[in-house]
C-alpha cells in the first residue's frame, strides 16, 4: 500500500522503539565500565561498553547512542537465533548496490562539472583569440594539462595543439573511485557534524577499506558479509531511536536500504 513518506516515516518512528522495548529486558551488559571499545560479543552473549561515557556522548556520538547501538546488536542476535536476523541476502546486496550507485553517480557528476568547465575554456578562446590565464591554472590543478606536450600535434601552432587537447580530454574524462570516494565523504562532513556521521560506517560496508570515513571500523572488518549486514542494521536503528540527524543523512545516501530495514522491523514485530 502506498502511503504519504511523512505518514509512513511516522509509523516506522514507533515501529522500531517498539522493537527495541520487546526484548529491553533481555540486553544483557556484561561490563559497564569498560576501557575498550564498546562492544556486543555474540560469543560471551553481552555487551561491553562504558556507561559513564555513553550517557555523556563523545566526539563521534551524542549522548545515550552508543546505548541504543550495542543493543541493537544484541536484539539482532536475539532475533534471529544462529545467525543475526539482518544476515539476509536482499539486505546486504541492497547495502552494497546502493554504495556503487552513489559512487557512480559522484564520478557522473565530476564528470559532467569538468566537461562543462571545459566547454567554457574552449568559448573563451573562440570568443577572445587567447586562453584566460586562470584557465590554464585551473587546468594544469586538475593534472589536464599534463600531456599537452606529449600529445601536441606537429606542424600545428600551440592554439591550434591546445583546442586539440581540449577536445580530446572531453571525450576521455576519467574519475577514479578514489577521487569519488574522497568527494562522497566531502559531502557528508560539510552536511554534517562528527556525531552525526553513522552514514560513514554504512558508506565503508559498501565500498570497503578505502573509503575515507570519519568513523567507522579496522580495515578487513566488512569482508564478512554478515558484517555488511549487522553494522548497517545497528547505524539505522541507533540513528532511528537517538539521532534524527544521523538518521536523515542514512535515509538520504541509503534509502532503498532503509526501506528493506523498515520492512524487516514490521515483519518480525508482526
Ligand atoms: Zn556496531
């Protein structure tokens, strides 16, 4: 049934806290004062953390979050039994298809942003007869004009070799994954304060290690795919139950993800 998102988004706001209350008697923390990184451990069934830090929030979490993380985890495992309930195949893959669309996109777009800078080179010289110096910066910055020699053309003067070169590097733009991944996360820091950055760890499920997150987890964590599945799970609902904007920044990179989440969450509440 299709409903208004507003509607829809209000349902889910007490679908999840709900949830979460079900099995609030059964989150087990095994140590509260807990030096090291906060934690639930599958094996030993409880959680790690420390309480004093968690209600205060630090640099990368508001207050109560990490709380409401930890657990999400627990209630995961609770959930499904053997395996965490949001180990599921349409999840995960979801994670991940939508990581690759965003960096698709990103390299569209500096893609599109540098052909039309171009474009505006190549009309100001037909327009003026020469190239405006900043022009010429802007293109030797963006590494564009370093094969202008290797590439000049004999017989043909440097105006003649430069609208050559200009025309040729249109039609052969390429944006590595590496400058989409840093754009991506230059996105999300200017949209966002440090807190507020669970979309970060979700961005590193999806397109791995060189992602350059502000938060996150080791290098190597996210090659299991039940990882892929259990982190974005405990982003989400934390997000949902304690951090509005974190959860607005999710939904926005990640909204089919969010939807499935949203459908998981009402399937085992039914
Ligand atoms: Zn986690």
């Amino acid at each position: 049934m299709h409903c208004a998102s507003i509607r829809c988004s209000t349902r889910q706001s007490i679908r999840t806290p709900r949830l979460w209350a079900r099995r609030a008697k059964d989150y087990l923390i095994i140590d509260k004062h807990f030096g090291g990184t906060a934690h639930f451990s599958p094996v030993e069934g409880g959680i790690f953390l420390d309480l004093k830090r968690i209600y205060a929030g630090d640099s990368v979490h508001r207050p109560y979050q990490n709380l409401f993380h930890e657990t999400a985890h627990m209630l995961d495992q609770l959930l499904g039994g053997a395996m965490p309930y949001s180990y599921q195949q349409m999840f995960g893959t979801s994670i991940r298809n939508e990581g690759r669309r965003l960096l698709e996109q990103e390299k569209a777009s500096i893609r599109n942003q540098r052909v039309s800078r171009l474009d505006e080179i190549q009309s100001y010289f037909n327009k003026h007869g020469r190239w405006k110096k900043t022009d010429l910066v802007w293109m030797k910055d963006n590494g564009l004009l370093k094969d202008l020699y290797a590439n000049s053309v004999e017989g043909y003067g440097p105006d003649a070799n430069m609208r050559w070169h200009i025309e040729q590097l249109k039609n052969s733009i390429e944006i590595s994954d590496d400058e989409a991944m840093r754009n991506i996360a230059k996105h999300i820091r200017a949209e966002s304060k440090p807190t507020d950055r669970n979309v970060d760890d979700i961005l590193q499920a999806a397109l791995g290690d060189d992602y350059p997150r502000s938060v996150g987890h080791g290098d190597g964590y996210f090659s299991s795919f039940q990882h892929v599945c259990g982190e974005p799970w405990a982003e989400i609902m934390d997000a949902q139950l304690a951090n509005p904007k974190a959860y607005e920044l999710i939904e926005q990179y990640f909204p089919k993800s969010v939807t499935i989440f949203n459908t998981m969450v009402k399937e085992v509440l039914a």
